[in-house]
C-alpha cells in the first residue's frame, strides 16, 4: 500500500512540476502577441457546389492530394469519390458495415480507408477495374474514429478503444499501439513532416506522438470534454483542437501549452470537425448547431460563417492547395465553399 | 485504473514514468513561440486563396464569365 501512496505523491508532484514550468515560459499569450497584426478581411464565400447524393447523415470526408477528388462517408453505408470541379460522383464503394464513422484518401489516389463501429478500418483499391477490399484491419476492440494513410502501405488509426495504431497494409497487423489515453480517441493528425501525430480524446487531452517509437511525447490539457477535431498548424510548431466544450483552442508544441482559446459566450453547441486554411490564418470549425464558423487564428475573434445545412456539419475539409473548404452534414449533402 | 492494487501499481508506475518524461521536456517561451507562428501566417497568407479571395478566372469552382448559349 506503501508503494501505491508514494507513487501517487510522485505523480502529484510531477504534475505541480510541469504546470509551474509551462506557467514560466508564458509571458504572453497569441492573441496580446498578435495585437498589432491587421484583422483578418472579413471573410465571406459562397457556396460553389452542393453535392447531393447520400442518402442519409455524412460522418467524414477526406480530400486527396490532387486538390480535386474527395472521398465522403455516410451511414448509407456508402463511401462517394467526388469530382469537386464537375460535382459528379466518380465512384462508389458500398461499405460491409454502414456504421461508419471515418474515411481517408491515401496520398498516391490508389486507395481509400473508411470504419467505424466495426472496430475495423477497411481499404480498398480504387485502381482496379473493379474497386476492391485490399485489407481488412482488424485488432481494435473499439470503434474506429478516424483513419489516415502515411503512404500506400501504412495506416494510421485513432479508436474507441483508447489507442491509436500504424499499421502495415501488407501484413495487414499492427506495427506500432500508441497507448496512453484513458478515453476514446476521437481524431488524429499527421504531421506536416510525417515523423509525429497528434490525437484528441474523450479524456479532454490532446497527445503528441513520435511515430516510430511510439513515445507519447508531450500532453495538452485546457478542455473540459470530449476532443471531436485536431489539426497541425501549418509548419508543425502548432495544433489546433475543437471540442465538445463548445471551444477551439490552439496549443503551440514547443512552448507545450494553450497560446489561445477560440470561443464566444453565445456558443453553446460542441464542435464536431476543423479545417485550417494554407496559411493557417483562418480556422474553419463545423459545430452542432449547424454551422461552420471561421476564426481568426492569431487574434482569436470570429470573421465568418458558412450558413447552409439543415443540420449539424460533421465534417470540414481544406484542400491542399487551400482553394476551398468542404462541409459534410447530418443533413446527407457536401458543400464546397470559397 | 484498475481497482486491484497490483494493476493499480503498475498503471500508476506507467503514469509516473511518462510523467518524467514530459517533466522534462524544454519548452520555450509563448512569446517566442507566437511570434514565430505569427510571422509564419504572415509570410503565407498572400498565397492563401480563402484568405486573399480567388479571382473568378483562376477559380475552378466557378464558371468563366462568358457561356456559350445552346
């Protein structure tokens, strides 16, 4: 019992320990230090495309590196490849388990990844002449929250299951788990140099990881719920989370701590997903209450709204050439802004 | 955590294992930080089309202006 008391003493202290070192380094915060940069314009778009064609509440989408395809998951049990320039529908690719809650577009455009409620994470090949399962990953004893592909033969993947796991899509196993959140993992990103991700999770943290080690290197507190959306900053010195507790908050990685807070008290809905523009200045978030709202990165004030579905966006995506931003909705339809 | 003490034990000796381990991280100050992440954005943000707008040519998105009418 001895060992148990010390070990909790132990913990405590190193917890005073970090709080007092994060609270040494913060001599300001982004919104003092970004007081005289010039508001951002107020940013107003339009919607340039309605992709109709689910039949039912879109959980994901995900776009490929050729800026013009977008892969969308809904609980029609469908994943849709969309050509975003004519709106047509490419491809679909009927899902073994309509329960999905993820899907992913690998790098190459060979392949797409969705899962969800299966605990699996399933790829297919889009290149065949018939689209095909290339594996089913199977290890997770939760629901698969989120998938991204590193390259043609490595998947990422965040779970209910509380971990996270790279898997090799050749033998179709676990090469690495990332094991320290005591709550499901909702969301993953990679970063901008593929050497790390972050994932946000039901315990409120935000967990930075090395991608070979499997080390959880750094640890983000600020939210009081569930962490639903996270992105690296572009540059990687930075990320971004939504959350249930109806806030964005930016956290930079190397001063390990919450630089700004993105929220407004007439706020009160969760946000469900977050895009970033290319240069990081704009933040797209998707909340429940129907809305996308676009804030200020640096100066933490709201610029915009993107008004338009009948019910909660579920997803928000930003091409890699920064040209638009997607949102998928409960409401079965994808919009493209810009 | 698990309500027995010897998996109680060994959870508590993972949690303060990487707790040492995130103690003792360098951090450097949010100024420093900010300002690098603010030049960042700003170095970028002419080549931001959502942020800059999109001229309706380079748009794909939108339709050039002249149509053709069948």
């Amino acid at each position: 019992m001895g060992e148990i008391e010390q070990m909790k003493k132990e913990a405590e202290a190193l917890k005073t320990q970090i709080e007092a070192a994060r609270k040494a380094v913060h001599d300001t915060d982004m919104a003092s230090a970004a007081s005289g940069v010039a508001p951002a314009p107020r940013v107003q778009l339009k919607t340039r495309r309605t992709l109709k064609g689910h039949l039912a509440k879109i959980y994901a989408m995900h776009w490929s590196t050729d800026n013009r395809l977008m892969v969308s998951a809904s609980q029609d049990g469908k994943l849709l490849i969309w050509d975003s320039h004519s709106g047509n529908k490419v491809n679909a690719v009927p899902l073994k388990s309509s329960w999905v809650m993820t899907c992913a577009y690998a790098p190459s455009g060979n392949l797409v990844a969705s899962g969800g409620l299966d605990n699996m994470c399933t790829v297919y090949n889009l290149k065949t002449p018939v689209i095909k399962t290339v594996k089913e990953l199977d290890a997770h004893t939760g629901y698969l929250s989120c998938a991204r592909f590193l390259s043609d033969t490595e998947v990422l993947t965040a779970s209910g299951d509380t971990t996270c796991a790279l898997w090799d899509l050749e033998t179709g196993k676990q090469k690495t788990v990332f094991l320290n959140h005591v709550g499901d993992c909702m969301c993953l990103s990679l970063s901008p140099d593929m050497n790390s991700f972050v994932s946000g999770a039901c315990d409120s943290l935000a967990k930075l990881w090395d991608i070979r080690d499997g080390q959880c290197k750094q640890t983000f507190l600020g939210h009081t719920s569930d962490i639903n959306a996270i992105s690296f900053y572009p540059g990687g010195n930075a990320i971004i989370t939504g959350s249930d507790d109806c806030t964005c908050k930016m956290y930079d990685l190397r001063a390990d701590q919450e630089v700004i807070s993105y929220q407004d008290a007439a706020l009160n809905s969760g946000v469900t997903s977050l895009a970033l523009s290319m240069s990081g200045r704009l933040i797209f978030a998707g909340y429940d209450d129907f809305n996308c709202n676009i804030w200020d990165s640096l100066k933490g004030e709201k610029v915009g709204v993107l008004s338009g579905h009948d019910n909660r966006v579920s997803c928000t995506g930003v091409p890699p050439d920064g040209m638009c931003v997607c949102t998928g909705s409960w409401d079965s339809f994808l919009k493209i802004w810009n | 955590m698990s309500s027995n003490s010897a998996g109680g034990l060994v959870s508590l000796q993972k949690s303060v294992k990487q707790l040492r381990f995130e103690a003792g991280i360098r951090r450097i100050k949010v100024s420093q930080a900010a300002a690098e992440l603010k030049a960042f954005c700003l170095q970028n943000a002419h080549k931001d089309p959502l942020l800059m707008g999109v001229p309706s040519s380079d748009n794909p998105f939108r339709p050039p202006k002249s149509c053709a009418l069948f």
